[in-house]
C-alpha cells in the first residue's frame, strides 16, 4: 500500500506539483517549500498523515547506533535546506532517518545578495550561493528545544555549525570564536544528537579558511575544550586531492572528531560536464550529480584509510537507492540527501530506505552496515 501511494506522490510531484514549483524562481520556491512544512508540521493531524504514508514499521535491516546515537534508517537531510530548524517534525514523518539544521552561526546573517540558487534539471544539480544565511544559532537552538519530545521522539536531529559569513569574522580567532560559541551554545541542548563543524562552505567571507591543517588544528584544540557530549563531525570540502584532503583527516583524528560528511558543494565548473547551459554570471557552487564520483572517491580513500577511526556521511548526486548503496559499499556508513528530494520529490528519502532493504536482503545481509565498504577494495 505504501509503495503504491509514494509511486503515485512521485508521479503527482513529476507530473503536477514540480512543473508548477519550477515556474517561479528557486529562490521563491524555497522559501514556499519551507513555509509550508513549517505550518503543517504544528498540526498533529497533519503530521500523523504524513507518518501514515511515508513511515514503515521498524525494520531492524535499517536500523544502526554511532557514538550512542540510535538510527532508524540511514537516510539524512544534509544542511543547507532546514537552515533554522522550521520543518524537522514533518522531515522526520517523511522517511528520513535524521535531518540536519543549519548551518547555523554565532550571529543572524541574511546571506549572500539574491538569487541564492540557479537550477540546472538536466545535470541534476543545483548551483547555490547563499552564504549561510541563518537567524543565528541562540533563536534557532532555542527554537529546537521548544519542540516537545513528542514531536521529535526517537529523530536525532544534527546541528551544521560555521562561521558567520561577515567580514568581521575573518581572522582566525574571530572564526574560532564564532565556531566555539554555537557549540556551547549546542552543547546544552538535549534535542540536538550531533554536531557537524561546516569548514566548507565556499561562498562566504574568507573563503574556507579552516580546509587548511594549521588552522584546522587551531580550531578542533577550541572545539575540544568546550567538551560537548555531542559527537562531532566535520564537513568536508569536495575540491581537495586526496593527500590535502587527508592532511585534514590527520589533524581530525588527533581530536575528538569522531565522523566526517562529505562532502561539500563541487566549485570548478571547467572539471564538471553540464548539461544545462550555466551562465558566467551566475555565481555559486555546485550540488548533485556533479559531486558523485569526487565524493565517492574520497568516500572510499577515507574508509580505506581511517574507516576504524572515523564514521563516514556520504553526500553527493544520490537520487535513488542504489546511489545510497553505492556510497554505503564504498564506506559510508550513513547517506543525506537535498538535491534529490527537489529533482524527485519528497517521497525519495522513504523509497531510498524501502529500495536498500530490498538491496541487502539480495545481497544476503541481515544488517546494513554489513554491507559498509564492501566495494573499497579494502
């Protein structure tokens, strides 16, 4: 019955809901996704619906716990859709396993001047510019512990944290300040299950000045201090060669950095086939399937390399679920998704955890993370 039903939302999203959403800007359409989800998710009618049609029963194939958080299925919303914590009672009747909030900073910042994203359907990929805007991490923390257990039981909500994006925040201490603040602020919040330093996003103030293994390490010693009884992972930039990448992986593993997400949005256009024509206008990097086979590439390096040591998020093109099971066997042990639900709809987290239970059971697995790195080569 639940196939059935997520088969006619995919066809009703394709056929109906996105031309229309496509219409307007993305920008507009955004800022509507969100609105909506936000005022349905304060009603409990609506929220048991959605629960009824996207959510199975347990399924213990599905089901895992990293650093004594417990997962149901391995699907995520990544940052960067949810930037202040409006719609995660309905993300989590959507199918999903765990969303995450954010990023969220030390200060409100409205971000970059509009428009902030640019669609490309044919590539599959969103090109966004931004620049963490967000209402600051002590409304959005406190907004996140207003939600009552009830309406978040059993859905482990992660917290992206960076640095404002503002031209007062450039220098290194001032980073590390911004960084150190929301995680102490974070620290205190029973509803958020983990936290996630962005030390990547490309479209802010100074660049990425944490993907650098000096200043990485000025900023984990700070992190490290706070002491938050969160997990922390680090969000990691798509662009690098592995031996830059793994000289952030070196530093992370001499700290209390327990995961890594990658990863972050693809920035070199000329390395990446469009299919869509991309104006030299429009600023910003890119998401979807032009991160794949980057991200699957250090995916598995990372799981080769530091797979006892650090818990891998897989981010990057994933539309289906056998682009889940393709990272999941190269090492990820958990996957999050935002360009896909957009491209697809809002029922592909749910078809995503339906699609990996059929997977593994062909392969024979009782549990998924039996099937984690099984294609690393390792």
């Amino acid at each position: 019955m639940r196939k059935t039903l997520w088969r006619m939302c995919a066809k009703g999203y394709e056929l109906a809901a996105k031309p229309l959403l496509f219409m307007v800007s993305p920008d507009t359409t955004h800022h509507m996704m969100i609105k909506t989800t936000s005022m349905m998710g304060r009603f409990g009618l609506a929220r048991g619906l959605v629960k009824s049609i996207f959510v199975k029963p347990d399924r213990p194939i599905l089901r895992q716990t990293y650093h004594g958080v417990d997962y149901a299925g391995p699907v995520g919303l990544a940052a960067g859709f949810d930037k202040n914590g409006e719609i995660m009672p309905m993300i989590a009747r959507l199918g999903f396993g765990f969303g995450t909030v954010g990023s969220v900073t030390a200060f409100p910042c409205e971000g970059n001047p509009r428009p902030w994203f640019y669609r490309l359907p044919r590539t599959k990929s969103l090109v966004i510019n931004a620049g963490l805007p967000n209402e600051g991490s002590k409304r959005i923390i406190k907004r996140l512990h207003d939600y009552s257990d009830a309406v978040i039981s059993g859905f482990p909500i992660a917290l992206s944290v960076a640095k404002t994006n503002s031209c007062k925040v450039v220098d290194t201490k001032a980073g590390i300040d911004d960084y150190v603040t929301t995680v102490k602020r974070a620290a205190k919040e029973a509803h958020i299950k983990q936290i996630e330093l962005n030390i990547s996003c490309p479209n802010a103030y100074g660049g990425e000045p944490f993907t650098t293994p000096a200043k990485l390490e000025k900023l984990l010693q700070a992190i490290d201090a706070v002491n938050a009884p969160q997990p922390i992972y680090i969000k990691m930039p798509v662009d690098l060669e592995w031996p830059e990448f793994k000289a952030l992986l070196d530093v992370a593993v001499r700290h209390k950095v327990v995961g890594v997400t990658v990863s972050n949005l693809y920035k070199d256009r000329s390395k990446t086939e469009l299919k869509d024509n991309l104006p030299a206008s429009i600023k910003g990097n890119l998401s979807g399937k032009p991160t794949w086979q980057k991200s699957n590439d250090l995916i598995r390096l990372t799981y080769i390399n530091y797979g006892k040591r650090l818990t891998i998020i897989g981010v990057g093109g994933i539309f289906n679920a056998e682009d889940a099971y393709t990272k999941i066997k190269l090492g990820a042990s958990l996957v999050e998704i935002i360009s896909g639900v957009i491209f697809m709809g809002p029922q592909l987290a749910a078809e995503i955890c339906d699609g990996l239970a059929d997977l593994l059971q062909r392969d024979g697995y009782s549990n998924i993370s039996q099937a984690i790195g099984r294609d690393a080569g390792v």
